[in-house]
C-alpha cells in the first residue's frame, strides 16, 4: 500500500473541503478501498475517513420513508431498520460476514457500484433517493453501469431516502469464497406498482427486469413469471459460473424473493 | 507520522504510525501482540479478527488511525486475571476446536463477539456468524462444538455424528 494522509472531520463540510484536495478520497468503512489500496489499485495522497461525521450515522422513519445516513454500517441497518423495513434491514444483515458489517457503510457500498454488491439492488428495487452533500438523485438516474454511477468528483452521499413498501424480499445466492452475491434480486411492491432489481448478474451493473415488474404488477405471484426469461447475451460469465447459469438464476431469484415476500 | 492513542486489552497504548499502517501491524509490530495473526491480508479469513468499541473486526482491514481513541481488545486479554483460559478458550481446548491454531484468535474473538448478542445460538447461528472466519485445519465441527459448549448448551447431540 502507498502510503498517504489521513483526516478524519467531524462534519459534511470539512470533509467536502478535504476532499478539494488534489488526489484525496473519501473512506467509508474501507472493506473495500482498504483491499484495492493494498493491491495498489488505487493511490490517493489523502484519505478523508467520513467515520467521525455524526450527522452522517443511523437510521430514522421519516413518514413513509426510512433515511438512512450515508455513513451507517451494515449492521446498524440491520438491526435498526428491521422494523421500518424488513426487506432492507434482512438483505443489510446478509453482506458478506460480521466483521465486515461492522464497518462497511451504505454509502461505500452505493458509492463503489460493485455489479455484485447487495445494496444497489435494494436503492434501484426501492426507488430510493441518494442524497449527497450537494443534490439529490433518484436511483433511477444513480446507476450507470459496473463501478460507474452520476457521482461527481469529492461528492458524499450523506444520506439515502427509501420509501417504504408493502412487502419486499431480497434473495441471495452467495458465491462462496467472496461472499458476494453470485446473482441476487430484490422485489418490492408499492401501491404504485412492483420493481425488481437484480444485482451480480450483469456485464452493466445492477438492473430493473421490467417484465417481471409487469407481470408482477398485475398479479403479486411467482406463478406470474411462467415462461420469462432473460437472455444470456448481456450477463457475466466467468469462473463462479457461466452467463446461462446466472441468466437462469435471475428467474430462480425472483420467484424465491416473490414467494418469500407475499 | 502521526501520534495513535488507543486502549488496548485495559491498558494505554500509543505510538506513531503512518497514514497506511493498518491496526493489525500497529497491533502485532508496534505493541508486540502477535497474537492477531495476518491470514491472508485480503480481508477473507478472519484470522486478525479483535474487538474495536466491542464489535469484532479484521484489523487487517482497519486503519491504526480509525481506532484513535478507541477501546481494542485482542486475543491476549481474553484469559481469566489469574491467567487460567476463559470459558471459550477452554472449550476450545476441551472439544479439540483447534489443530494448528492459526485460526484460532480470530475464532475465539469472533465466537466472544457473538455470544456477547446472543448468549444461547443455535447451530446454525454459529456458523452463519464463524462465515468471516476460515480454517484450513478442523472442518469447523468442532469449533461449532466449542461454541455451543462455550454458551453453556449441551453437545453430546452434536459430538455424537
Ligand atoms: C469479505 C467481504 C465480503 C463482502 N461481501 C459483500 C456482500 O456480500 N455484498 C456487498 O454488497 N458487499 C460486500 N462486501 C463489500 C462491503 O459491503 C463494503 O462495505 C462496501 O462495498 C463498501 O463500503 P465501505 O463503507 O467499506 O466503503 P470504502 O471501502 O471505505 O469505500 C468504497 C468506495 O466508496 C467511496 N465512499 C465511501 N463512502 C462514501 C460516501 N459516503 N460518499 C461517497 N463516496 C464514498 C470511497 O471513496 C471508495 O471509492 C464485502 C467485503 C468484504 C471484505
Ligand atoms: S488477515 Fe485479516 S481477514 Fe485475513
Ligand atoms: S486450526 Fe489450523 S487453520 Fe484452524
């Protein structure tokens, strides 16, 4: 590993203007960046931990909503949203292992846009707002393919807004040695209709299947998805598993998540 | 190179260290614990496991920084005060839960962490909680068992398979 500064501020402001710094990076619960930066995959001169932010912790009921702090552990949100939300609060309490929910946040993971990575699929499958230190952006518009999303240069993502549905479910199936999703699909269903979103899947990041959304929306059963598939063509096909299998999985995924929600 | 102050197993412990050390070296190199082993130092194994603030964490995977002002403790302050093994540690030994014990101090800080939020798990909790956690040596079986014997529960059930 390089070595390079480290600050640590306790508010969104400080850590915006650190961030001003040529080659600074933001550090969340650094389960992420900790391992890229010993591979030397990345070398910034400053890491601005966002740890010490207070404003930035916990999880709160807002009306319909559940807002949850950018900077808010895995487990935190496992244990505090279980109420409010029991599908984000379950799909929270199953990344990767405790250590690693005890220190990896929401907004690393948002942040990271892993094409495997649990969260994702919960802001895309919610319609959840990624609020930062500067805008707000619908999740819809947040996503643009594998480690890509509408952040800008040293922009935080302070706080995350999910509205609160009638039911949801995340299915998981673990590639065992990461511990990572090898496909998982989270299913919602709102007075407004039913989003799925599928993660570990695609060459292009997280996704909405809208089929299975139409198919849902018009009758909340797994029985719905008889017959749709996906093609294979976009998928990731690598040693865990091959583009076919995972097309195939995405199916299995989101029935399991259908049965397990209604 | 910055100044660290932390509470390591009950006692002050400072030192400079640079922005990359990782809690795991300012641990095992600057302090002497060596117990918290480096397994694999891809945030996989779990072996560096110790407690910051009392939540369990792979201290490979922690900056030496982040736990400024912290309360750490490691494998090195589990024993009872006369010495003698705490009630993990002497299950461990009673039901065979290790074989080379590298894993070891990370198995013991993870299983204290886990029955700190629930003292009477069930198998299965055991070993969802141990997933962070690797062994090349027992085929977890009897770390499962030292765990479950650790809260108190019976396992002649379990040794008999
Ligand atoms: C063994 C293991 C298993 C794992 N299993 C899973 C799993 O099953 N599912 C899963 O989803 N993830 C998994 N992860 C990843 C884990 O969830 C990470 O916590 C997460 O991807 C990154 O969050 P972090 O807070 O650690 O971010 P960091 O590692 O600190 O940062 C990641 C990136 O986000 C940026 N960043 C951090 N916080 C913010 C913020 N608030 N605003 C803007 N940018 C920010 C950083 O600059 C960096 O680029 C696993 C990790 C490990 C080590
Ligand atoms: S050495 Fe820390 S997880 Fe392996
Ligand atoms: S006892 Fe050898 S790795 Fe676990």
């Amino acid at each position: 590993m390089y070595n390079f500064d480290f600050v640590k501020p306790a508010t969104v402001d400080e850590a915006v203007k650190a961030l001003g710094d040529e080659d600074a990076q933001a550090l969340g619960g650094g389960q992420t960046l900790i391992p890229t930066l010993k591979q030397r995959l990345a070398s910034p001169s400053k890491l601005v931990s966002l740890t010490g932010i207070s404003d930035m912790q916990g999880v709160t009921k807002d009306g319909d909503s559940v807002v949850i702090g950018g900077g808010t552990t895995h487990r935190v949100v496992a244990e505090d949203a279980a109420d409010a939300y029991p599908g984000l609060a379950g799909l929270a309490g199953r990344i990767g292992d405790p250590a690693v929910r005890n220190r990896g946040t929401i907004g690393g993971s948002l942040a990271n846009n892993d094409p495997s990575a649990c969260y994702p699929a919960a802001a895309l499958g919610s319609g959840a707002t990624i609020v930062t230190n500067t805008r707000e952006i619908a999740a819809d518009d947040y996503f643009q393919g594998m480690f890509t999303t509408a952040l800008e240069e040293g922009e935080i993502i302070t706080q995350v807004r999910f509205p609160i549905p009638k039911v949801s479910h995340y299915s998981k199936i673990a590639q065992p040695a990461s511990r990572f999703p090898l496909v998982a699909v989270f299913v919602a269903q709102y007075a407004g209709g039913v989003r799925v979103a599928v993660t570990g899947a695609s060459n292009n990041g997280v996704f909405r299947w809208s089929e299975a959304e139409a198919a849902l929306s018009q009758n909340f059963a797994a029985d719905a998805l008889e017959g749709l598939t996906l093609p294979a063509d976009d998928m990731i096909g690598d040693l865990h598993g091959t583009a076919a299998y995972r097309a195939h999985l995405v199916g299995v995924m989101t029935r399991r998540a259908v049965t397990a929600a209604s | 190179m910055t100044q660290v102050s932390m509470t390591v197993n009950g006692k002050q412990a400072s030192g400079d260290v640079e922005g990359r050390t990782l809690l795991v070296q300012f641990l095992r190199d600057a302090q002497g614990l060596t117990g918290s082993h480096v397994g694999c130092d891809t945030s996989q194994c779990g072996a560096c496991v110790v407690h910051v603030d009392g939540q369990a964490v792979k201290a490979c995977t922690m900056l030496a920084l982040e736990a400024e002002g912290a309360e750490v403790s490691t494998i090195e302050g589990q024993a009872n005060a006369d010495g003698s093994l705490n009630v993990i540690q002497q299950a461990f030994q009673d039901h065979h839960g290790l074989q080379c014990g590298f894993c070891t101090p990370g198995m013991v800080m993870s299983a204290a962490a886990l029955l700190k939020d629930n003292p009477k798990p069930t198998e299965t909790e055991v070993r969802d909680y141990l997933e962070g956690n690797i062994c090349r040596c027992t085929g977890y079986h009897n770390i499962v068992k030292a765990i479950l014997a650790a809260s108190g529960q019976d396992v002649s059930a379990i040794a008999a398979e």
